[in-house]
C-alpha cells in the first residue's frame, strides 16, 4: 500500500514554527468535527464544527460544505436557523421548532410540509415524500409520584416495583420512546409500537441508527429491546423489526439472533439488508459481525463470521457490491473493503484498505471512487478525509483545527511489543513528551483504558489526552492489555471473568518493559485510569510492589459485591465477573480480584475521581476507596463532581478535572 499522504504545511508548521505545548485551556478550544453526510451526487461533503467557551460554557455550531474534488469551502446557513436533516437528489428536508420544511433550491427557501412534531425526535421521511417517522417519549407505566397522584404537585416520590429503575445518569419516570409515522398528506398518526413497555432507540445513547426507511418506502425498520425490568437489565438481545405501512404488521427479521441486533442499512435497490449483530444474550462485547439478509427470501448470512476482527460501523458501497466497514487492527482502527457475495455458496472476502497511526473512526459515505471517514490520531482531533481504495491513500477536506497545531510541539507515538508473563506478545502505546531527549530522565505514567473491551487505539479524547500529559513532561504507557480488540477475538475474549488476573500482570509487563529505558525515572512512576481502568488502579494499588509512587482513579469500581448490588446493566456484571455475589459456587472474582479486599496492602498516594450521577459506577464506588485510603492514613484527593455521570460533560468541570489532575501529579510525582 502507498504512504498516507498529508497536507504538507502540517509538517512543516509542526517541525519549524511549533513553539507551544498542549495545555487544558488549549485543549478546550479545540473544535469538534462531525460530518453530515456526503451529497447524492458525491460532490459535496456536508460537515459542522463546534466550538465551546469554557468560561460561558457554551457551544457554537457551524455547518460547512466542501466540494470534495477541489476542496473549496464555504460556510452553510439556512433561513431561521433551520439545520438541514435529510438530502436526498432534489429535495432536502429540515426539522425546525417542531414543523417539517422541505427545500428543492438545495437550502435557499423552505416550504412547510407538516407541523405535528411536537416533542419529536429522530425524524426521518420516508423516499417519497409521503410518510414521516419520529421517535417520541410516551407515558406507559406511572412511576413518579406526580403522575400516581395528580393531588401531590410538589410530591418527589418515585415507586419501583421492578428493576432497570435507573439508567446511566437518569431515573426511569415511566416514558418509553416509541415511533411514530404521520401520513404527511392526511395528517393520520400512527404508534407503530403500539402500547408496548418498550423503547426505540435504545436507550442511554441509541440515536438515528436505530430506525431506517426501506428504499421503496413500503415498510420501516426499528431496533428494540422488547424486554422490561429485570428481562431488561440482564438481556442485551435487541432485535430488527419491520414495519409494513400498508397491513400495519410488525415482523421480527432476527427472531432467534440472542445478542445485539443494530444498526440496520439496506442496500441502495433494497433487496437486501445489513446489520450488526453480537451471537450472545449479555456479552455487550462479543465479536461484531455483519449480517446480510435477502429481503424477500428472508435468508441470513453472516459474512464476516470467518475474519478475525470485530466490526465497528459500515455503509454500503455504490452498486451494492461491497461494503466498508472500520474496525481496530493491532492499536489503531482502520477501514476494511467487505466484497458481497453474489451467490449463496459464495465466500464474503474481506481487505484492509488503510494503513497508519491514526484511527479512522467513522465512515461518511461514498463519493465517486472515493471512501469519506472521519479520522484522527493522538496529536490531532477528527477531520474528515477522502480515502482512495486502490492504494489507501488519504486526501484531508477539512482543516478545522489547523490553527492550533501548526503552533503546537507534536508528541512522538511509538507502537512497541512486550512479552507478557505467559510468553504473549503484546502491543504496547509510549508516548513522549515533545522535545524528547532520551539523555534526560522523565516520570512516567501507566494508562490503564476502560472498557473493559475497548480499543485503545490512536484516539483522540478530550479528557484522558495523551498529547497533553506528555506535554506537561510525563512519558505515557498504554499497554494493549488483554480484553482489546485489534488484536484477534481470542485476545479480546481472554479478560472476561479474569479482570485481576492476566491483565494485572500485562500492565505490570508494560511498564517493567519500559522501565528498562534509561530515559524512565522508575522512581516517579505514576498509574491512572477510569471504568475499568479505575478498577485497574485499585486492584495495581495492593500488588504493585512499591513500583508506582502515585495513583489516579477515575469512577472506578472498588468493591465488586457493592457495585453489583448497584449498577444497572446487570448484564455486563453477569459475564464479565460471573454472575451475583449469592451465587453457588460464589464466582472467583469477589475473592480473586476485588480491589477491596486488598486494601491492607495499599501504601501509597491515591486521587479518586467520582460522578455523582454515574449509575454505571456508582458514588459509593469512589467515596468507599477514599475513606479506605484515609483510615489507612495514606494521603489521598477526592475529586466529586456531583453533576457528572461516567464521563465529564460539562467544559468547566472538564477544565477543573484536568487542573486538579496535572496537580496532583505535580505533587507526588515530580
């Protein structure tokens, strides 16, 4: 495959004119790219960039179109603020204050087709231009006291009788989202879900994904979990339901499909659908597959079933031919080409298209011979770029960011191998301070990543930054430790009921590994992380054997058989420690590898991290370890942060979240 080619400007800035390090305030600034679609004829890139004021903490949105064979650009605006849905060749579509408009002179003026959207969301009309499908919260089950007793305005109470009670960061209030189609020319509304306990999309973060016209408007697709309570918290078996606007009849296309069924996509003649698909009930990292069904034959095939690798999103190529999917490879996450089979009998093929150290991490659309992605690395935010198949070679459209690094001192990112306790080879991410001299000594952090079967690639975060840490002078060490994707499905499979075994020990090989450079102080090693990189830190805190001189431990789980009687995706707990704490026999993991129960052994400075609406991981996980550390009279920080959930959402605290981080550093590292 022929090198990635990159602006050339980006080079030279970032070699002869870069005078400045990241810094959280930099950080902040940067803009987010997100891309909208590319246009039917493949001309056009349609794309927005936000940007946030940290000190009013408040985001501003522009949308842009770039014509993607010259690369020019101009700023995209339309009449009232009307931010455009749906393109299709001639007609655009956009949903404003709850009113439906459709354009013909690509944006320039709108027309009203229907105002019965109150409260919609996820609105999607149909090819023809007759039917609009909306999702939209209904009251099924009262569970708020204002609701079971209209006489009690002011009354907070909420009554359970079942669980999924709670949900990421919110209380369940009774609404389930269900999804509507409005005939546009009657104005006839139809809840195709009916009275069912269900929602669509998935909730904490299902979207638009979720449902999908077919191309000849004849029926509508949706993903649901169609399970309540304690079904609901223990299953992850979604299905695929199809809905035919004609008869009104629901049929479930992957009946009998146990694990996630999502993100369905039909081919552009529609005679066949995809999806992604998990083949177990509860293992919400199992091996992604891309299922293909013929529509009117109602024949599956799994067509990625025989590559070893797990699928992350896909689109359907121009003529139905082929598909391109992303998925991580060996640290970083790449675009693959997926060759259709035309027959039955024959065999789905599968080829890497790009190679490099960046992560495509999103697949926009097709534009002529060229595949647009979004993509990003650990020196740089998601842009979006045109890949040429034939060679992999990668032509950037947008430059949002431009400002920022063409000052900025790049970090060097280097994949190395270390050999793992049991003779395994394993990836392993250094990244080094910019500037690097490797006749200095430099303190060193170890990242432990979340998950825990998520990729730790090339990504670009917003929170755990590794430019930025290296920017303050601290080498990074993020080891691919087993439970990663990238590395084959054995890899990924190999942490689930074995949190505190293997991957412990890979850690400790990583850092060992690097120790042994003459530029690591191995007296100022540090280790953080968050999720199950929390629970990393806990657990390295009682068995690292004096290797670490600090500890950072972001919403991590502390005490399993207190998290598990407080989590709500019991689903994730079932597999990944075995099951409950009252189970016989009782499952290892209480006894083997609970952060707490080694907490005799703890000796060193620990900061802990908690959300105060993180019910994935909740509050008493990070107050536990604190008042732990405490009594044991071992210096310790809490940083709370009573209206974050598992993630840090709002830019302030982000800003504060990274100062008390850098400070904490500052004092018991360097």
């Amino acid at each position: 495959m022929k090198k990635t080619l990159l602006p050339l400007f980006l080079f030279i800035g970032a070699t002869t004119f870069a005078q400045e390090r990241m810094t959280p305030e930099m950080l902040l600034s940067v803009r987010k790219v997100s891309a909208d679609a590319v246009s039917t004829d493949g001309k056009f890139l349609y794309y927005s960039s936000r940007s946030t004021d940290w000190k009013t903490e408040k985001s501003t949105s522009h949308h842009y179109r770039v014509a993607i064979e010259d690369g020019s650009k101009k700023e995209w605006t339309t009449d009232a603020g009307k931010t455009v849905t749906q393109r299709f060749d001639d007609l655009w579509y956009s949903y404003y204050d709850n009113i439906l408009y459709k354009s013909t002179d690509a944006g320039n003026s709108w027309t009203e087709v229907y105002n019965g959207l109150q409260n919609a969301e996820n609105v999607w009309v149909s090819p023809n231009g007759k039917f609009v499908a909306f999702s939209k919260d209904v009251l099924m089950k009262p569970m708020l006291g204002t609701d079971i007793y209209p006489d009690l305005p002011n009354t907070t109470a909420k009554v359970y009788t079942d669980l999924n009670n709670r949900h990421w960061d919110t209380w369940e209030d009774g609404k389930f989202s269900h999804i509507f189609i409005a005939n546009i020319e009657t104005g006839k509304v139809t809840d195709i879900m009916e009275d069912q306990q269900f929602d669509c999309p998935q909730k904490p973060f299902g979207g638009a994904e979720d449902l999908v016209w077919s191309p000849d408007s004849k029926g509508f697709v949706y993903v649901s979990k169609k399970k309540f309570g304690k079904d609901y918290a223990t299953s992850t078996n979604t299905d695929l339901y199809y809905y035919d606007v004609a008869t009104t009849k629901t049929d479930n296309w992957s009946a009998g499909m146990n694990g996630y069924d999502m993100a369905p996509s039909f081919s552009k003649d529609g005679k066949r659908i995809a999806w992604l698909s998990m083949a177990h009930d509860g293992y919400e990292a199992d091996k992604n597959d891309i299922i293909i069904m013929d529509v009117e034959k109602k024949k599956k095939k799994n067509v990625t079933a025989n590559w070893n690798g797990t699928v992350g999103g896909f689109i359907w190529g121009n003529g139905d031919m082929k598909i391109y999917f992303n998925a991580p490879f060996e640290g970083t996450e790449q675009l693959f080409e997926l060759n259709v089979p035309e027959r039955e009998s024959d065999k789905a093929t599968v080829n890497m298209l790009t190679k490099g150290k960046f992560d495509v991490n999103g697949i926009v659309g097709q534009s002529g011979n060229n595949i647009v992605v979004t993509r990003c690395d650990m020196n740089h935010a998601t842009e979006i770029f045109a890949v040429k198949p034939q060679y992999g070679d990668m032509i950037q459209l947008t430059h949002e960011n431009d400002r920022i690094y063409q000052n900025l001192l790049m970090s060097k990112t280097e994949l190395r191998r270390v050999n793992t306790i049991d003779n395994a080879s394993m990836g392993v991410w250094v990244i080094y301070p910019p500037d690097f001299d490797p006749a200095k000594k430099y303190p060193t952090l170890l990242y432990c990543q979340g998950g825990p079967q998520s990729a730790l690639s090339q990504f670009y975060s917003f929170r755990w930054n590794f430019q930025l840490m290296a920017a303050q002078g601290y080498i990074v060490v993020a080891p691919n430790r087993r439970g990663m994707p990238g590395w084959g499905v054995k890899w990924n499979e190999e942490i689930s009921k074995d949190w505190g075994g293997l991957p412990m020990q890979d850690y400790l090989s990583a850092i060992d590994d690097i120790s042994k450079e003459p530029y690591v102080d191995k007296s100022r090693l540090g280790c953080v992380g968050a999720s199950y990189g929390g629970y990393s830190v806990y657990m390295l805190a009682g068995m690292h054997n004096n290797r670490f001189k600090t500890f950072i431990a972001h919403d991590g789980l502390f005490d399993l058989k207190s998290w598990y009687g407080t989590t709500e995706e019991l689903w994730f707990a079932n597999w990944d420690i075995g099951g409950s704490y009252w189970k016989e026999p009782t499952p290892v993991s209480y006894e083997k590898f609970n952060p707490s129960n080694f907490v005799d052994k703890w000796n060193t400075p620990i900061m802990i991290v908690q959300g105060g609406i993180d019910f994935r991981v909740p509050t008493e996980q990070g107050l536990e370890a604190f008042q732990a550390a405490r009594m044991r009279n071992i210096k310790a920080k809490l940083l709370y942060l009573p209206n974050e959930n598992h993630w840090v959402l709002h830019p302030q605290n982000a800003l504060a979240w990274q100062r008390e981080f850098f400070k904490w550093l500052d004092e018991t590292l360097k």
